[in-house]
C-alpha cells in the first residue's frame, strides 16, 4: 500500500522524552547516533512532516540543543506516564492542532515515511495505532485532540496508559503487514530500553 502524503493541515507531533530511562543507565535522548542525540534525531524527522513539533520532558530534564522551532513542554504532574505526557502536549497544542502524532524519542530508526503512511490511515478514527507481533505502538501512534477528555478522565481515576485510552476510543489498529510496503523489515517502530537493545539498534542502523 503506498504512504499517503498528509492532507490535514493541522496535525502536530509530539515527542515524549521524559521517562527515567531506568533500563538503560542513561539519559535515551542524549544517546547519539551519527552526529545526533536520538531526541534530535526524532525531533528533525518529526520536522520533515509536520510544521508544529513539540518536546514534553521532565521537569529539569537536561535535553540536547533543539531548533527554535521545536517547541518544549515540561511534565505537569512528574511520574504518571505516557498518557500524561500525551495530555500535557495536546495542552500545549489546544485550538492550533487537530490531531497529533505521538512517538517516543528512543525510536532511533522512526523514518518520514511511516509516519506519512500512519497520517494517511487517520480517516475518520481518532487513534491509529501500529500493532506489531500482537504488541500495540501507542508510542508510534496518531491521536485527534478529541481524546482529550476521555484521558483527562482516566487520569483522575489512578494510573492508565494510552492502550487504555484505546479501549475508550474510535481505534484502528496497523497490523505489521500493513507497514511493510513503508518499511519492509519493520524497524522504524523498534524502541531503545537496555545496552543491549541499543547495541543492536546500532548494528542495524550500520545497515541502512
């Protein structure tokens, strides 16, 4: 299937940079690949697509030199995961965007176009969300702004994660088969969480 180019002229990104990064013993977006820390690296491909990127990181966090035009959110309640972090940027992005596509900064190998493939399936869904070996992407996922407040709900009763805002929600689901035209080893959706994974995600990318 070919990669639609995107059509909607309101689509932002956001890029989630504020976890601990436990596994791995390091910060993951100042991790360098080539001449660029990884956050840099999500940041510019982001760029490519959509003219409003934004960056949600801890508060404090240390982060790489970015361009001017990437715009930085800092966490607004630390600790309370991905959802969290989603909400605070589609905040940030109220009344300028429509929908967002949302990644994490530790997918070293996220290329232009799988994220114009994923832009193009957006239809009338408010996710689309990659599933890889049975395994949901919502890290590599489109959101409309329209799941704001299902989140916002979920949020205040304890701890949930955007697969469960999936249940709640109009979400279609890529299988890996879907992606292959786009990406034929499926690699782009490969995130960074241990030496050993970043190790191999280094091998990998010696090959492209």
């Amino acid at each position: 299937m070919q990669a639609a180019r995107p059509t909607e002229s309101c689509i932002a990104a956001i890029v989630l940079c504020g976890g601990h990064s436990t596994r791995m013993g390091t910060s993951k977006a100042m991790l360098r690949l080539g001449n660029e820390t990884l956050l840099q690296r999500i940041a510019r491909i982001s760029r490519e697509v959509f003219e409003i990127v934004c960056v949600v990181a801890a508060q404090g966090q240390e982060l790489p030199p970015l361009p001017p035009e990437v715009e930085i959110v800092r966490d607004s309640k630390p600790d309370c995961g991905p959802l969290q972090g989603i909400l605070d940027g589609m905040t940030h992005l109220a009344c300028r965007a429509d929908a967002a596509f949302v990644c994490a900064c530790d997918m070293p190998l996220l290329t232009v176009e799988v994220i114009q493939f994923l832009v193009g399936q957006l239809g009338d869904n408010e996710i689309v969300m990659p599933q890889v070996d049975r395994h949901d992407q919502p890290l590599a996922a489109m959101y409309r702004m329209t799941v704001v407040d299902r989140a916002k709900k979920l949020l205040s009763g304890g701890r949930a994660g955007p697969i469960d805002l999936a249940k709640h929600c109009r979400t279609r689901r890529i299988h890996g088969d879907e992606l292959r035209d786009v990406d034929p080893m499926l690699a782009a959706l490969s995130s960074v969480d241990t030496p050993e994974q970043w190790k191999a995600i280094c091998e990998l990318y010696r090959q492209y």
